[in-house]
C-alpha cells in the first residue's frame, strides 16, 4: 500500500500544465511491457482497446471481473503508476461506482477515468447525477488511503463533429468542468476536442489540469504543451496500429 501511495502522488505529480504527460494506452500485460520499455513514465489503459483485445464491444460489455483481472495483470507487469479507464464507472448509482473504484484500487490503480454519458444510449447525463458519481468515487478512494487521480471525462465534443464545434460546446464544456471540480475531480478529460483555439479556451476556463487525446486532427504534442495541456493521451490509437501491423505482417507471410 506504501508503494501504491508513492506511486499514486507520483502520478499526479506528473500532470503539470505547459508540461504533460504523453500516456500511450495499453491493453494487456504485453502491451504494458514494451510500453514501459519504450522509456513512459506512466500507463494508461484505454477501455476501447482493452475490450477489443479481450473480443468486446467498448461500453461496459466486458464484464468487469475480467476487466479487473486483466489490470492486476498489467499493474504486475510492470513497476510503473497504472491509471484505468472505467468508462461510465460500472455502476447505476454513485455507491456502486464507488464500489468499482475500490475494486480497481485494490487491484493496483493509482488513476481512474469516468465519462459522463450513458453507456446504453450515449447522451450525457445531468450535471448533478454525474457529479454525484464522481464524488461517490473519490469517496471510496478516500476510504482506501489511496490519492488515485480521478480523471474526469466529459463527452460534450464527442457528441458532435469537429467541424460542429464552437464556443456554445466549450461554454457547456466548462460548466460540467466546474462541477466535477467541486465533486472533487483532479483532471478534466476532453476526448473529440482538436481545434487549437478551443483547445486554448478550455485550458483558461478550466479549474483543472485539462488532459487531450491525440489524433491525427489535434495539434503536435510541443503546441499542446504551449497551450497548457496537463495530459495527452492515444486512446484507441495505439491498438490499432499494432493490429494493423500485425495485418499486414499477416498477409506478407501468407503472402
């Protein structure tokens, strides 16, 4: 548990404003090595990737004991802090999303990502019930000891095309990030977000350290950082490209 204090502060330690921490998702043991072999100073799992490697469909359709098995393996794997993604936190309720977080803690997390729409129909759900859920989550890790980065995931700019994006998204953006802020959230995931002006006005507006996920739309990793991005991350990236080079590699030996 000592170790798992250390690791935790020093994952927080890591997401610095102006300078961020580049988390190139994992999804197994495997992908957990030769990530931390690569010279990361921290892992991250994406819950597309795990569930396509394990033949799911992303959305909690995998069962969470196996998503819970598949981090032990990974936090043994490897002696760097380990953040998970929870998706919408397995839970109908605030105390069963604490429960989930407690389950991953004693598992070996020292992070953890919750999104704020539905699994079963995609919209975003109401400021308060979301809030609510993240507090029943940092409440849990409280009760363990445990200073676990609560990353908070809004999906207002996944709801809708890049080119839709303006500052109505980010205005409502900042107000779900004001409010996870006050459950006691410690970053602000904003996935779908690529456009550099609007990237800038979440960074000024945000009351936490604002984590973006690359792709090939966002700007570089050096104008992020000029920007004040606290965390960037791949998500679903880097699963792909390893599958398809194992395609290819596939078809060249059948060739």
């Amino acid at each position: 548990m000592t170790d798992q204090v250390t690791k935790a502060k020093t994952f927080r330690a890591l997401n610095i404003p102006g300078q961020p921490i580049i988390l190139f998702n994992v999804w197994d043991a495997g992908s957990a090595k030769a990530v931390a072999a690569s010279g990361a100073k921290a892992l991250a799992t994406g819950s597309w990737s795990v569930a396509a490697a394990h033949g799911f469909e992303d959305g909690e359709f995998m069962p969470f004991d196996l998503a819970i098995a598949n981090l032990e393996r990974i936090v043994a794997a490897t002696d760097l802090p380990v953040t998970i993604d929870l998706e919408t936190g397995y839970g109908a309720n605030p105390d069963e999303v604490g429960g989930t977080i407690a389950r991953a803690i004693e598992a070996g997390a020292i992070g953890y990502n919750i999104e704020d729409s539905f699994r079963e129909s995609g919209p975003l759900r109401e400021i308060a019930d979301q809030a609510a859920r993240l507090t029943g989550a940092k409440k849990a890790a409280d009760r363990l000891g445990i200073p676990a980065f609560l990353n908070a995931r809004t999906d207002v700019f996944l709801l809708a095309a890049p080119y839709q994006h303006d500052e109505s998204h980010v205005a409502t953006a900042l107000e779900r990030g004001r409010a996870y802020a006050d459950a006691g959230a410690d970053g602000f995931f904003v996935p779908g977000l690529v456009d550099e002006k609007l990237i800038a006005r979440v960074v000024e507006g945000s009351p936490l350290p604002v984590n973006i996920m690359a792709s090939a739309k966002t700007p570089p990793a050096a104008r992020l950082a000029e920007l004040g991005v606290a965390r960037i991350s791949h998500g679903p990236g880097p699963y792909r490209m390893a599958m398809k080079a194992l395609e290819d590699a596939a078809r060249a030996a059948l060739g």
